[in-house]
C-alpha cells in the first residue's frame, strides 16, 4: 500500500440472512479521482455505500480512510472524519429551507450548545457569531450550486432536481475528503444532467475532493469516472477504466444477459 | 430576492422598528394586566402560563424532535416536589430550588431518553406512559414525599419580596414564561434546534451529517423534561397544596393534546395552545351554570353519556373541540394564525 492511499475497501462482505449482498469486494481510490461504481439493480452498491458511512455493519472486510479501519464506528463518528454522502431516495429535512438544510451540514464545524444556543440575544453572542459566519459559508455553497432562488424555502415542495442539487449542497457543506454520491443524476432530465456533469467535475478540480459515485447513467459514468468498478450480485467483475469497461465481455453479460440466449 | 442584508437577521428576534413596537406593547401589556383583572383570572393567566411551559416544552419533544411521549406529568410531578422538597428540608432559595427541580426532571428526562433511542410511535408512546404513571405511584408511596396525603408548599420569598397572593405569584410565572419561551425559540434557531428538527425529517441523514442521534435524542428529552420540571416547580406555588393525584396520566395526555391543538412544531402555536386550552378547561367545568342551555347539557349528559355517576359534559365537550380543531386545522391554533394572517396581507382581494 503506498502512503497516499485516502481510501480503500478490502474483501468487504456482508450477508442479510441467506443472502450475500456483497461478497469480498476489493477496491482502492486515489486521492482527488472520481471512482464509479456499476452494476445492475440490486447488485449491492447502495449496500457498499452503507457500509462505509456506517449504516450498516460489515460481517468481515476493512474500510481504510486516511490509515485508519471506519468498520463498527457511528455513522456521525464517520462523518467527523470526513465522509459526506447523498442518498438515492432523497432524504432531505423536507420542512427545512435550502439553507437550514445545508447549515446542518456545518453542525460538525460548530460549536454551539444548549445553553450558548437558547441565550443568544444580541449580534455580539457567540451563537449569533458562529451562525453568522456558517451562513456565509454555506452562501458560497448556495452560489456553487446556483441555488439562490431556493434559498429559503421549504425543501419539500421543491422540484426534484433542485432536491437532488440541495442534497449535494449538504453534502457539500460538510467539508469532506471522500464525497459517496448514490445515483445523483436519478429522475434528472438530460438538461440537468449535463449540468450536474459540470458541478461534479467542478467539485473535484476547485474543492479537491475524491468522488466515490454509483451512477445508472452510462454516458456520464464513462465521462467524468477515472476508474469504474463492476459488480453483480455482491461480486466484482471488474474493475478498469472507461474504455476498457465499455469492451470487457463480462460487463456486457452482466448488463445484457447470456451470449447463448441471445444467439 | 428579499430585502435582508445580513446573516444574523435571519436568526433575529426583532429585525424591524415594527416588531419591536409590538413587542414593547406586549411587555407593557403583560406588565399592566394583573391589575386590571379580578383575582380568578390572575389565577387563570398563571395557569395558562405554566401550562405554556410545559407545552413548548413538549413541543421541543414531540413537534421539533418527533418523538412522543405520554409522560409529561411525571416529569411535571418531579419539577413540584423537587423544588418543594429542596426548599422545606434542605432550605434552597426559591429560583434554586426551581432551577434544581427543572435540572432533576432533566435528569429522569434523560434517563428516559436512553430507552427511547430504540424505541418509536406507539413504543416509546407506552414506555413514556408507563414512566409518567410509574412516578406517581412511586411518591404515592414514599413518606418522604407525603405519600397520598401529599405536601404542603412553603411559603414563597424573592429576596426582600415575599410573594403570597396570584398577583404578585403572577409576575414571577409569567416571567419565567417568557423568558424559557424566548430559549425555545432561540434555541431551534440555532445548531442544536436544527439538529432536533432534523432528525425528525430523517435520522439516517442526520446522523451521516455527524449529528450523534444517541446525544440529541436524549437531549430532547432532557430540555423538554426541564421545561416541564420549572413548570410543575410553579404549580405547586399556585396550587399551594399538592398529591400524587394531581399528577395523574389524564394530564399527560392533556399537555399532549395542547401541543397538538397549539400546532406541532411552532412555539407560537404552543403558546396559544397553552392558553386557550387552559381557558377552555377551566371555563367548561362551568358550562353547567349557563343560562337555558346548561340545564339542558347536563340532563343530556345524565341520561346518555353518564358512566360513573359524575357530570361528564365538560370532558365531552373539550374532547370534541379538539376532535374538530384537528379535523378542520391539522397545524392546530398556529394554522389558523397563519392563514388569518394572510387573509390580512391580501385583503381585499
């Protein structure tokens, strides 16, 4: 392993009853990459995703982030560390504005307690300091992501792409090394979708930061993925570039079913 | 693009001269009215006040946050007897005794979160139950706290003031009203408030932003139960008697039910929640006494609805208040207030 490994997964399983939904999967990203991750519906990446932000428990297998095993920690223990994710179904705080959304997001990067946060009362305070100061960070998010004009309203009532983008923002505002994006372009018509091709790859040359991104949308993946991983049913097929992915006969089996059925 | 121009606006009380004239007239108007009213309803208004607390207190809990709980008058019953303990055998001054009680309801709050971070719904609504009554039965049967016979409250003195009538008790509830409301609201605005509300929205998000659910949870449960502990530390000043049946389960689900007819999740629908409950539950016990149609309640009541032999009228009519309040406003008091406002905005288109 060399020193500058931020990220890797190794021979991680994890079985749901009789079912082995991933089956020692191993894979390592290079910092500053965008690394996708394909296979067809159910095939385990959301689960593999669940594993590395804590949700769920690995039966065996690592997760080395930054020289260190996340396996068994919190959720909110994995996010201090610097892993922001977004979810395939969104899961906003639907009665929440854009911006209370995404100052959430910064809840790690602030201090306030019950007590400094109940008796705020002048603009000198430190609750009111911190707000002020998280708010003009979180603006700049809000600018990135050309989200002014749902600035303050509620999240809920929102179109589905702009719920996505916020979901992003979020994920955004947390400040993270390693950003899991699960299916961000889901429900996207083809204008949007462009657009968040730009703000993906924005992302990662302005902010630096490593893409771990699973992605149904095969003309995106092969744009903006420097590697891609291939999974089908827990396991991993491969594992290569765009161009040779696109070839590779086990992908397309996967995808396209049994070269024999066909013929 | 709205007209702010800075941040802390955002998270401001007051940001225009119009707020803080209303605002002002407010305090002058609370300062002015116990001289105003006649004796009853200076009682009244301290009832509703402490009621108000509890309710913004819940409301954290269960509109805020999203978890139930239907033990409120247990944590109600250890905020009074914790003050009035403190301050007959251990001698506290009043605001410390009451600051003590509010911190030892915290305390079982927190205690009670414990179990509630596994459980939910209809779960964590019987775990919360069986707590609430699990309390009364316990100081039911201690002597120390006066078993069924109960405690007498001690006199009450704010330094040089000794305070023994519901005008001069006023001042001290509705200032300590006002100022846990004031908390309240600060307090959703900021880091830990947004927190709680997002876990309600959803906690798998909010803990893969690095909100620890374990701390919050329990943290609900402990500021809600501070809440309620100062406001029953209040009550026995204004019953100035009190016993384990004055804490019974039926007034948890009376606080549940102002929270909800107030609006979940709105410190100003607690308010009025608070306040036209009170005034319903205190103004209903005398519908009996209305001219023509009193009798006719209560010979309806007798021959129809009657179970234990008591006059239930009242209880039937604050039942179906709150059944067509919430049928008609799900957001409660706090939906109406919103949509006369706007009516306001507009009119008259």
């Amino acid at each position: 392993m060399t020193n500058n490994n931020l990220f890797s997964v190794d021979q991680l399983t994890i079985r749901f009853g009789g079912l082995t939904a991933v089956d020692r999967v191993s894979f390592r990203v290079e910092p500053g990459s965008i690394f996708s991750i394909i296979g067809p519906n159910g095939a385990g990446k959301t689960t593999i995703f669940n594993c590395i932000s804590g949700l769920y428990k690995p039966d065996s297998g690592s997760i080395i982030f930054k020289g260190e095993d996340i396996v068994g920690q919190k959720p909110h223990r994995i996010a201090r560390k610097g892993i922001a994710r977004t979810f395939q179904n969104i899961e906003l705080f639907s009665r929440m504005t854009t911006m209370e959304n995404l100052m959430l997001g910064r809840h790690i990067h602030m201090k306030t307690n019950v007590w400094t946060g109940a008796t705020f009362f002048r603009r000198g305070s430190k609750a009111a300091q911190e707000e002020i100061k998280h708010r003009e960070r979180v603006e700049e998010i809000i600018d990135l992501l050309d989200l002014q004009s749902a600035r303050n309203q509620f999240v809920g009532g929102l179109p589905y792409g702009t719920q996505k983008l916020i979901e992003l923002g979020r994920a955004l505002a947390l400040e993270p090394e390693l950003l899991l994006l699960d299916e961000p372009s889901a429900g996207m018509n083809s204008e949007e979708k462009q657009d968040l091709i730009f703000w993906i790859k924005d992302i990662q040359d302005e902010l630096g930061l490593t893409i771990l991104l699973i992605e149904h949308d095969m003309k995106m993946v092969m744009d903006i993925s420097d590697l891609i991983l291939v999974i089908n049913f827990g396991k991993q097929i491969t594992e290569g570039k765009p161009e040779g992915i696109q070839k590779h006969p086990e992908v397309l089996k996967a995808y396209l079913g049994e070269d024999e059925v066909i013929a | 693009m709205d007209m702010k121009r800075d941040y802390y606006e955002d998270i401001q009380l007051l940001d225009s001269k119009v707020l803080w004239f209303w605002f002002i007239m407010l305090i002058a108007s609370l300062v002015t009215l116990p001289f105003l009213l006649p004796n009853y309803h200076i009682y009244m208004v301290n009832y509703m006040a402490i009621n108000v607390i509890v309710t913004v207190g819940l409301n954290i809990l269960v509109g805020y946050t999203g978890q139930i709980s239907l033990g409120h008058a247990g944590f109600f019953a250890i905020g009074a007897y914790g003050t009035v303990l403190l301050m007959t055998n251990l001698h506290f001054p009043f605001l410390l005794a009451l600051i003590c009680g509010g911190l030892i309801a915290a305390f079982f709050g927190f205690i009670l979160g414990l179990p509630a971070l596994r459980l939910e719904g209809p779960y964590l609504a019987i775990a919360t139950l069986g707590f609430g009554m699990a309390i009364t039965q316990v100081i039911g049967r201690w002597q120390v706290f006066g078993g069924r016979m109960g405690l007498e409250v001690p006199d009450l003195s704010l330094g040089p003031f000794v305070i023994d009538t519901d005008r001069q008790l006023y001042f001290v509830v509705v200032t300590i009203a006002f100022l846990l409301i004031l908390a309240a609201r600060n307090l959703m605005k900021t880091r830990v408030g947004r927190a709680f509300i997002a876990i309600r929205d959803s906690d798998i998000a909010a803990e893969t932003m690095g909100v620890n659910l374990t701390l919050y949870k329990t943290l609900a449960f402990a500021v809600s139960a501070f809440y309620a502990g100062v406001a029953g530390g209040l009550f026995a000043f204004l019953l100035g008697f009190i016993n384990p049946s004055t804490f019974n389960f039926i007034l948890s689900i009376y606080f549940l039910a102002f929270v909800i007819v107030g609006g979940l999740g709105s410190i100003f629908g607690s308010i009025m929640g608070g306040v036209v409950m009170t005034w319903l539950m205190l103004t209903l016990d005398k519908v009996q006494e209305l001219p023509y149609i009193g009798a006719v309640l209560v010979s309806f009541s007798d021959s129809w609805m009657n179970v234990a032999g008591l006059p239930n009228i009242s209880s039937v009519i604050f039942g179906l208040i709150i059944i067509l309040l919430v049928v008609f406003e799900p957001l409660g008091l706090y939906g109406f207030w919103i949509r006369t406002k706007i009516y306001w905005k507009t009119w008259p288109f």
